[in-house]
C-alpha cells in the first residue's frame, strides 16, 4: 500500500510536469511578452498571487512563478508538506488553464465553465458569507451511474448548496438534462482536474475581498478559509494522485474530502473520510463541514403565523382532537446522539386523522429526537416548552399545555385542507431547526397514535420529567459555577441588570436560570451573558466580586454592588416588570409581598402601584425589592435576613400560589409545619393597620415576632 | 477663591469615519469630549449636516422646500440643488418609492435614480433606503455596486437584514454602513458587533441609534445617545464609538405639528414655520444629545442648525 504522503507528492510531481509543459509549449508559439490573464479579474492568477505574491500579467510572469511554486513543493513527510504540497499543485494547475485564456477569453466556448470573474466571485460571496447559501460543493466525478449523479446534485441543490462539477459527471448531468449554470448554482467548471484551480481562484478572491486577506498571507488565508468558507469535496473511485494532490490543498483550505475509493486510501477523521455508499454523501459531507441546512419553507397545507396563535378551535368546528386529560398523550424533547438521529424524518407510527371518525378525541405522543454539537440536556425542557407556540401558530390549529396534559384541536377545515398528523411534526421539525439552530444540528420527529405503546410510553416521558423536575430541584446556587445576567429590560430601565441564579429566577418571573443559559448559548451576544461567581465576598448575603463586576459592567457604571439574599444590604434593583415586591413591615419585624394583580390595600399603607414607583428603575431602596412569585418558597428568599420566616403577609391568592411550596422551605429550614397559615392577607388585615396585622401573627404564633429587629 | 477649571477631557474617543472621496470629504466623530463640550477639549470635527432630498421628489413638501427645488429637471439637478443650500456637507438621497408596500420602484430603477444623483454633486453621498427591510437588501447590493468608489454610506443596516448589507455593501464594495436600532443602546452595541464579527472594520461603521421627534417620546432618544457617548468614552467601548448619524427630516415632517393646516387650527400659527421649529428644534437636541451627523429638508432648518453648531465649536 503508498503511503498518503507519497500519493500527494507524486500528483503534484505530475501536476508541475504538466504545467511546465503547458507553460513551454505556449512559449513555442507566443513570446514571452504575451499577456497570460484571465479575463474580469483585478487578482491576476489569484492562487499564484495569494501565495507567492506574483502579479502575473504576462507569459514571462508565469516563467518566473514556476520557481516559487517548485519551492513549495517540500517533501520532509510532515504533515505541511503535504499541505504547501497540496496548494502548489493548484498553483501549477493555475499555469495550465491560464494557458488556455491566451488567445481567448472563452477557450471552453460555453461547454464548461472554466474562470469565473469577479461579478460572480461577488455574487456568490455575500450570499456565502451571509450564509443563505450554506455551502458549496466540488464533485470530481464520474459517479458509479448517471442515476447516482443526478441524485447527488439535485439532493445538494435542494439543500442551498452551490455545486461545482468536474470530469466525467459534467457528462452524465448533461444525460440526465439537468439544467446547469451560475444562476441554477451547478457549475461545469471543466473536464479536467487541473480546472479545479478556478474554484481554488474562487476562493482566494473570496477571502481577499471579504476578509481582506493579502498576498502571501498563508497562515492568515488558511485560517480564513477554514473559519468562513463552507466548502468540502466529493471525489468518486477511481480518485488518482493528481486528485489527491489537488485535495491535499483543500485539506490545507480546511475543506474536508469525501470519497467512497478503499484502494491505497487513508482516513483521517472530519478531513479524508471513506464513505463507500456514496448515498449517505451529503449527511457525511454537512457534518464534516459543520454545515447546518436553514428550513425555509414548511411544508403544510395551512397557513403558519403568531396571528393564528389565539385562535380558538369549538367543537362543533373540530375535526379530531388529542386530549391528554382523557388519554395518553405527551411531548417530548429528547437529545440523542447524531448518528441516532435521520434529521428531517418524521415518522407516523399509528393511525392518522383519516382514520378516526370526525369529532372524536385520539391519543398522540410527539417525541423531537434532537443532536447537535452545542446541545445540552438541560435546554430540552426549554425547547419542549416552545412546542405550545409552535404548533399554535398553525391555522385552524389550537394547543394547550405542556407535557402529559397537552391538548391539540384540529378543524375540520384544517382537515380538509389536507392537514394530517404529520404535519405537526413538519412544524416541530422546522421550527426546533430554525429557532435553535446554533445547538440543533439535527432533529427528527415520531409521533405515536396507538393505545397499546402510548401506555408505556407515557410512563417513559413521565419517568423523564422526574428526572428533570429532580434535576430542577437539585439545582441549587452552590451546585453551579455560572450565574447569568439578563438585560432585556434596559431598553426602559437602563441601569437595571438581573442576576439570574438557579434558586433565584428574573423578577418577572419569565427567565429561569436554565432560560438564561439556554439564551446564552443561542445568543452569544444577546441579553444574558455569564457571571462567574469564584471570587466570594459573603455567601451568606449572596455577595461575589464577580457580581459586582457584572452589575458595575452591564449597568455601565450605575451601580456597584447588589447581594443575591438581602434585602436590606444592597438589594438587586428591579426594571419595573416584577410580579411581586416585598417591602419591610416595621411593626411586625417581618416584610409584606404584594403580587401585580392585587389592587387592594397592604398593611404598610400602600397598594402595589404605589410600592412600585419607589421599587422600579434599577435603584436600590433597601428594605424594598421587586421579584418573582417562585423565588418567595428559595430558601435563598432574604436568606441573610433569617428567610421565609420574615414573610408576615400576602394577599390570600398568592398564598394560595405559592402555598406548597413554601410549606415545605419552611419545614425544612424551621421545623415549621403549614407556614402559610401563620401568614396574614387581607382578611385578617385587610385595612391596612399594622397592629392588627401584629394581633394576628401574635395569635398564629408566627415566627417573624421573636426575630432579631431588621433595621 | 477663583473657580478652578478642571478639563474633562477623556482617554477614549469616537471612532473618526469618513465618506466621500477627494478632497469632497466629510469626517463625523474623533472627539474625546461629551456634545459641544468645547471648553474640555477641542471637537475634532463639528458635527454635520446633510440635505435631505427623495425618489419621490419635493413637489409633496411645504413651499420653502418645493420652491427651492423647482425646476430640477432630474434627480441630478436635485442633487446639484440639494448641494447647494449654505451649510450643507453631505447629500441624503431617499428611495421612498422603492417601498414594496408603496410605489415598489424596481432596484434597477433605484441604481439608474442614485447614479444621476451621483452625477449631480461631487459632496459626498448617504443613500437612505425604504421601508422594506428585504428590498433594501437588494437595493444596497446593486447601489454599492453601482457607486463602487464614491465611498458612500447606506442607510440602514438593521437586526433583520444585516448580514447581506454588511456583506456586500461593507465587504465586497468597500462602502459604509449605517447600523440602525431602535433607542437601546444594548441593541445598538449588539448590531454593531455582530457587523463586526462579518469582518466589517468598526471605522466603516455609523450608527442610527433611533429617533422621535421631539415631545414624542424623544426623552428615550436623549437618554439612549447619552449612555451611548458615556459608554463609548467613560468607559472605552469600543462597539459604541461608532459616530451618530440620525435623520431627523423624515421624522420632523410627518408629526401633527408640520402637516396640521394653518386654516384646521388658526391659533398654532403658520404650518411651515411650525414644520421648520419642529425640524430645528429636534435636530438641535439630537446634537446636543450626541449625534455627530443629522439630516435635514428645509433650506431654513439648515441655515439655522449651521449657525448653531459654528457659535458652539
């Protein structure tokens, strides 16, 4: 078996023969002051240019490259060598099609391709660099049949990806009348492998005029190319060493080489990948590349907008419906691992509407198999819950809920639109792709219908959201190293961050920790960003200096410090969106919380309209802090003044909200059994008079009264 | 005690940007001072003016502006005119009947409209597109290719669609780019970066950080251009030191106060020198605020906006 490096260098051997051939038998018949340029391009022979710096113009120019591209033809069996080895293959390829413009601007006559000018290295570029277009192909063919062929370019060009043919195939795609030119994006560039220096031109002009690469920027040039040009290379059996000469320049442009020839091949992972049935091409050669195909369009048969997102579905209007109060339904966001995951499948497994009489109810799971590089367990919950939106959108189409009690109302006009089961998942699929496409690579969608495996399967999704719930519940400030900051709402409250922490979600209650890290990781650049938390002042109060640098930061210069637990000592401030505010009740020594929908009066002698406009604008006022109704049962709630047990009064709704749940932090923290119970609200106190509040937490024997005095 | 006067200057600056070509051009930003704070240091350059002038021509204005601009035969002789106002630095072409919702004037249409105007003045140039965010796309595309080398600058790139503008326009033509958002500075700073990360130079940057007439809203526009200058100065941030540019025209013109009828509400007084108060009293707070650069219609708002900024400088 040849060794790899010997294949590479043996091909660009007989690439630079053939060019200097190429090169004397132009000499033969033109002086050497002959013009050698292609036409419509200010980079001269842009490979040449871009790597030895010549600005050739002239055949004499060409003589005098062969040297500099002979020198780079090193061959001390590094890995470089077989790179610069590989790039002064193309260079040498250059020479041999730059003979060919000598006497004519068009020497392929409109066959192929051949140089591409700098119009159309513009109009490729920007939608390249936008990433409308995600990528492009070189397919050096023959493919095995003219039937495989047509399937692989019409599979990329279903995808967005821009292809550029070469050799044999640019016969059997004309066989097959496939349609081809810049504006169908199927390039036949030209039969040869050597022509395959246009596309490498192509490339260079690119990085020039979008990354402002210079001539002999190697390192910069690669970078670039690997970074910002998606661009891989399909080689069919039989892949010679002047191919492979020409490949190892692609691989030193970080462009990834897939090809189904075993013989004399060697694998090298995410670079040269062996992949013998060429109709798994395409999904190989996108995850070589890191290229994420954008669904643009979904495909139902009803329209898809938030317009339709309040719509209401009756029953008499109602072709089918999935009701999980009744049946076993469910929704389910999964991660799997990308080689279990068909992306764009989705799968009926049951009967569909068709097949249930109309206005009965059906029971459906809808399970999202996700994978992606990015991806995290704890996002599927986050994800999952936007399937509400998501199928809402739909025309004719109502959902409610989430999990095991969702419920999914389908119209009969709907129905006979054509809509079907399926489409959900289409919808599913499309959107989960769309929205969260920096940590979904892949998706696929199965959605079940039959009683018999729903049983088990319900089991299985409550099993998994147990387990989330657990993981939920464990999740506590001390067990994570990153705390976000959220600040959405300084469009109007332009000095106000959140911190957001595990046991302390936002003030509006609509940004969990778990939401922040998730917007994170979507929006690199977007309202929430990372607060580390290694450089602790007092964990008691909730005070690191990594806080405080945020909060100083992300205020710019407002504010200094904020405490997480306090509300006494630098509290965090609030925009103006909190459900709740808590304010200091001086007569009972504990605090009053008052929620956004109670109107009525507290005991401090103030509504929550009026506690609002001295809590809001990111100001502190301490002994008065905005937050969300699920941080009142933290036990990180005013943990540095002594917790839950300051919590003297709430209206009765609230209580009721949050009753459970603050039950048990209160047993846990005090022993404390049916806290709730000690709390007064507006029965008990319901004029605002704070001595009758204190008579009745002297009766309930609420343990606010015994604490040390907060101010 | 003599008052002690303590300069307040800063270490940091707004990036200086420049438009048009020659010895034509105009350069926004470079200070390291707060608005008009001369006394701290000097304004590197003053803040400018460009003259506002539409695809859809002047007849539709008050008279000071449609008489002023009779006669042009062509969208040339417009610019020629536009030009010509005393106090004028830059010309602002508008392609308000490119607008799919509205006229829906083809691209090639629009690239034939910007190169007569390109013909008409040698000041330089801002192209400010329509109200389609997808047409501007294309729009710009073609105009960047069209006045490749006038080193014009395109009004606007916003969150939709920044990409292909910054693409084209700022990567293959060479041309500026306007980032537009909407009063908040982190949409503001975050635009800018993600203009940056294309591979956009930040000098080839300006922002349009939003605008409101004034009493309609316009204390969010102050707060917004102040945190923004505070930002990119007091504390060197870079992805805020873009110069301001804001269009100040095409917000001023269209309130009650300048389109309501002298004969509908006698007791406002005469609807042009109300549109004119409007105009100079916007764009005088807007400098004041921050903005480097405003854009303006009527010849008089122009006159007085000028003197203003040569006594403050």
């Amino acid at each position: 078996m040849v060794g790899l490096f010997d294949r590479v260098f043996k091909g660009s051997d007989e690439m630079y023969a053939l060019a200097e051939k190429a090169l004397a038998d132009a000499l033969a018949t033109h002086d050497e002051s002959t013009p050698a340029v292609f036409p419509n391009t200010a980079y001269y022979a842009a490979c040449i240019y871009e790597y030895t710096g010549i600005k050739v113009t002239t055949l004499a120019d060409v003589k005098a490259a062969m040297t500099p591209i002979r020198e780079m033809m090193t061959r001390n069996y590094r890995t470089h060598d077989v790179f610069t080895s590989g790039i002064a293959t193309s260079m040498a390829a250059e020479v041999i099609e730059l003979c060919k413009y000598l006497d004519t601007d068009t020497p392929y006559n409109g066959e192929y391709h051949g140089h591409m000018n700098d119009a159309e290295v513009r109009e490729l570029g920007v939608p390249l660099v936008t990433r409308d277009i995600p990528g492009f192909v070189v397919i050096i063919g023959p493919a095995p049949s003219e039937e495989e062929a047509e399937a692989l370019i019409k599979g990329y060009q279903s995808r967005g990806i821009f292809v550029f043919l070469i050799g044999g195939i640019i016969e059997q795609a004309k066989n097959r009348n496939i349609n081809m030119g810049f504006p169908v994006r199927i390039v036949p560039v030209g039969p040869d492998i050597w022509s395959v220096s246009h596309v490498i031109s192509l490339v260079m002009r690119a990085a020039m005029i979008f990354g402002a690469i210079g001539p002999n920027q190697y390192d910069e040039m690669n970078k670039y190319t690997f970074e910002r040009i998606f661009a891989f290379v399909n080689a069919f059996d039989p892949v010679d060493d002047l191919t492979i000469a020409c490949g190892a320049c692609a691989i030193a442009l970080g462009f990834p080489v897939i090809t189904n020839d075993t013989k004399d091949m060697w694998k090298v992972p995410k670079t040269l990948i062996i992949q013998e049935d060429t109709k798994d091409w395409i999904e190989t050669s996108l995850e070589a590349r890191d290229i994420k195909i954008k669904v643009t369009n979904i495909d139902i048969p009803v329209a898809y907008s938030s317009a339709f997102e309040g719509e209401i579905i009756r029953r008499p209007d109602m072709q089918v419906e999935i009701d999980g109060s009744r049946m076993d339904c469910f929704e389910l966001c999964m991660t799997k691992e990308a080689h279990e995951v068909e992306d764009h499948k989705i799968e009926v497994i049951g009967p569909d509407f068709d097949e249930v009489p109309v206005g009965s109810k059906m029971c459906a799971a809808f399970i999202a198999e996700v994978a992606g590089k990015n991806m995290q367990s704890d996002f599927e919950s986050v994800f999952e819950r936007k399937f509400h939106t998501f199928v809402n959108c739909m025309e004719g189409i109502m959902h409610t809920g989430q999990r095991d009690l969702i419920r999914i109302r389908v119209s009969k006009n709907a129905y006979e639109a054509g809509f079907r089961i399926r489409h959900i998942g289409e919808v599913l699929y499309a959107k989960l792709k769309n929205e969260y496409s920096a940590v979904i690579d892949k998706c696929q969608v199965k959605i079940y219908t039959s009683t018999t495996e729903l049983h088990d399967l319900r089991k299985m999704a409550n099993e998994i959201y147990d387990k989330r719930d657990e993981r939920l519940a464990g999740l506590t400030d001390e067990s994570v190293d990153t705390f976000y900051t959220c600040i959405l709402c300084q469009s109007f409250s332009p000095s106000h961050v959140c911190i957001v922490t595990p046991e302390r979600l936002g003030l509006c209650g609509a940004v969990s920790w778990l939401d922040a890290k998730a917007t994170n990781e979507l929006d690199p650049n977007g309202p929430s960003q990372i607060v580390t938390k290694e450089r602790v002042i007092d964990e008691n109060i909730g005070s690191w200096e990594d806080v405080n640098e945020a909060v100083a930061k992300y205020s710019r210069g407002a504010l200094e410090r904020v405490t997480l637990y306090s509300i006494m000592e630098d509290p965090m401030t609030s925009c103006g969106c909190f459900e709740c505010i808590c304010g200091i009740e001086p007569f009972s020594n504990g605090v009053i919380i008052v929620n956004r929908e109670h109107t009525g009066m507290t005991p401090l002698g103030m509504t929550f309209s009026e506690m609002a406009s001295m809590t809001g604008g990111g100001v502190q006022t301490p002994g008065f802090m905005g937050h969300g109704k699920h941080f009142i049962a933290s036990k990180k709630f005013m943990k540095a003044e002594g917790g839950v047990a300051r919590i003297v009064w709430m209206p009765k709704a609230l209580k009721e909200t949050v009753r459970e749940r603050l039950d048990a932090t209160a047993l846990e923290l005090y022993g404390i059994e049916n806290f709730t119970d000690m709390i007064g609200d507006e029965d008990s106190c319901g004029n605002g008079d704070p001595e009758e509040l204190v008579n009745f937490l002297s009766e309930t024997g609420h343990p606010a009264l015994g604490m040390d005095p907060m101010m | 005690m003599a008052l002690a006067k303590t300069s307040q200057k800063f270490n940091s600056s707004i990036s200086a940007f420049t438009i048009g070509t020659d010895d034509k051009t105009v350069t926004l930003g470079g200070e390291n001072v707060l608005p008009f704070y001369t006394f701290d240091a000097p304004i590197e350059n003053a803040p400018k003016i460009g003259a506002e002038i539409s695809d859809l021509g002047m007849e539709k204005n008050v008279p000071g502006i449609r008489d002023y601009y009779a006669g042009a035969k062509d969208f040339s002789e417009l610019a020629a005119k536009a030009a010509a106002i005393p106090g004028v630095d830059f010309v602002a072409f508008s392609l308000d009947a490119a607008d799919p919702n509205g006229e829906n004037r083809s691209v090639e249409e629009c690239v034939e409209e910007c190169r007569q105007v390109a013909a008409g003045t040698d000041l330089p140039l801002v192209i400010i597109g329509c109200k389609g965010t997808e047409k501007n796309e294309a729009l710009f595309d073609k105009i960047a290719d069209a006045l490749s080398g006038r080193n014009v600058l395109l009004m606007s790139a916003k969150e939709e669609n920044y990409k292909t503008i910054a693409a084209s326009a700022g990567l293959a033509y060479n041309q500026k780019i306007g980032a537009e958002s909407a009063v908040d500075i982190n949409l503001a700073k975050q635009l800018n970066v993600v203009i940056s990360q294309m591979g956009v130079k930040p000098q080839s940057i300006a922002m349009n950080v939003g605008v409101a007439a004034a009493g309609y809203g316009f204390e969010y526009v102050v707060s917004t251009m102040e945190r923004v200058k505070m930002a990119a100065l007091s504390q060197n941030d870079n992805m805020l030191q873009m110069p301001i540019v804001t269009p100040v025209a095409s917000e001023t013109w269209n309130v009650k106060e300048a389109i309501v009828s002298e004969e509908d509400i006698p007791e406002w007084g005469p609807q042009e020198e109300r549109g004119i108060d409007m105009e100079i009293v916007t764009a005088s707070a807007c400098l004041a605020s921050g903005s480097n650069a405003v854009i303006l219609r009527h010849p008089a708002s122009i006159a007085a906006i000028s003197e203003m900024i040569r006594e403050l400088v």
